[in-house]
C-alpha cells in the first residue's frame, strides 16, 4: 500500500505536484491522466525516488519513502526510464529483458536459472520470441517498447511504475499489454500505476483513473464514472463519451467542430 499526504513538488516558484493526497492499493491498476505539464510524470520519478526535494509524506506499508535505502527502493518500485538515460543498442531483446534481474543476481555470479526462466516467461507472453535474439537497435519502435516493458516485468517490483507504456503500440500489441498487465497484479498481488495521456487507454485498462491537471488532483474515480465535462475542462476540447458494445467500457471522442 502506498499512503500520500499533502505532496508538494515545486520547481522555481511553481508548483508541479500542488499538496495531493491519495491512497494506493496492492491488486489496482492505477491510471493517471492528464494533459502534458499536468505533473504525471513527476509523480512517478518521486515515488521511484528519483526526485526527493519534496514536502509532504509517502509511506510504502507505513515506511516513509526517504527513508528506505536505495537498493531496497530500487527492488521495491519499478520505473522504465529507459527514454531518460541511455542503453545499449547493441545487447540482445533477450539480454535486455534479463538485466531487470540484475537487483537479484550476486556480484560477479551469473544469472541464475529462475532468472532465465522468468526472462523466457516474460518474452512469450508478449509474443516476442521469434527476435529474441536481435539487437535492440534493430528493433521497431513498437518491440523495443515492448521489451523495455518486459524488462521492468522481470524486476517483480511490488510497485510498477509505467510512464506511456501504450506509446508506438499497434491494436494487437496493446491488447496483449491488458492482458499481461491484469495476470501480473493478479498473480503477485502487486501495484501497477501508470502515466498517459490517452483515455481511452486507461478506461480499458485501469481498476481507478486519477486526473490531475496542473499538479492537483481533479478526479479519481472507477472508469465507468469519469465524465465527458470533466475531460472536457482538463484536456480543452469537445468530447463525447460512448460505451464500447464490445467491452462495455467508457470510451471519449472528440467531437470535431
């Protein structure tokens, strides 16, 4: 369980996350949306520890963030921030997805057989066996996406932190990502919270979709009960909410003018 209190994070004389309060849950798919600036992405990289000039409380099953060590936050919360640093083009998919095991393995010691078997797990759940062996700089953006999911997966973090995971992935793709992301939390009783613009993405996805809009918190509801005025007044524009005949879900278009 995550607690936040009272959360403020301020860049020169501006707030970009404004005095949040929530609780987090174990088994939840958590979705925060909100238009670009709206402080998404902030709350992810202080919840992974990456940002620590902050007021307020966070408190993972009652002990308070700052204080855990590093390695043992490292193993707690996972965060992709492959975008953010740089990574070798020429290791392997597979080599790839293994090194989210690397919190795990002992000093000098190879890999060891559950990490191998995790890693081949992780791999054919997302239909990526057939390039395994292929150097991430000839991926296509979609599967090197994919595999930098695979590798925050194969770090069992018991908090995922995902930042556009949906990014450059085709229908088929991402209604796989549905499908693994539910058996994850599922079968580890685990947190998986993730930070994207599109809607329709987390309506599909998420138990609880949180909005935020200049580092507040505007809404945080069950899909089903967002609004179309409420996405309206954050993202600027006109849009109507439909129900997929399909799934059943809440899905917004915008009504072009």
């Amino acid at each position: 369980m995550i607690k936040i209190k009272n959360l403020t994070y301020t860049i020169p004389e501006k707030p970009v996350i404004d005095n949040i309060s929530l609780t987090l849950k174990e088994m939840e798919i958590i979705g925060i949306c909100g238009p670009p600036g709206s402080g998404k992405t902030t709350l992810l990289q202080i919840l992974a520890g990456k940002l620590k000039n902050y007021t307020g409380s966070i408190k993972l099953d009652e002990t308070e963030l700052s204080s855990i060590p590093v390695k043992t936050l490292n193993k707690q919360i996972g965060l992709d921030d492959t975008d953010k640093k740089k990574y070798n083009e020429e290791s392997t998919l597979y080599n790839f997805i293994l090194s989210g095991r690397w919190l795990y393995k002992r000093f000098l010691n190879p890999y060891d057989e559950k990490d191998h078997h995790l890693t081949e797990d992780i791999i054919q759940k997302l239909h990526l066996e057939n390039i395994k062996n292929n150097k991430l700089k000839t991926l296509s953006h979609s599967c090197l996406q994919l595999t930098k999911i695979g590798k925050i997966l194969a770090c069992q973090s018991s908090i995922t932190l995902l930042d556009n995971p949906e990014k450059c992935l085709n229908i088929n793709q991402r209604k796989n990502i549905f499908t693994v992301l539910k058996k994850y939390i599922s079968e580890n009783r685990r947190i998986i919270i993730i930070a994207s613009g599109d809607i329709n993405f987390m309506t599909n996805l998420c138990d609880r979709i949180i909005i935020m809009d200049k580092g507040k918190i505007i809404e945080d509801k069950r899909p089903e009960d967002i609004s179309a005025e409420i996405m309206e007044s954050v993202f600027k524009t006109r849009l109507v909410m439909i129900k997929n005949i399909i799934t059943g879900k809440s899905e917004f278009q915008i009504i072009e003018e």
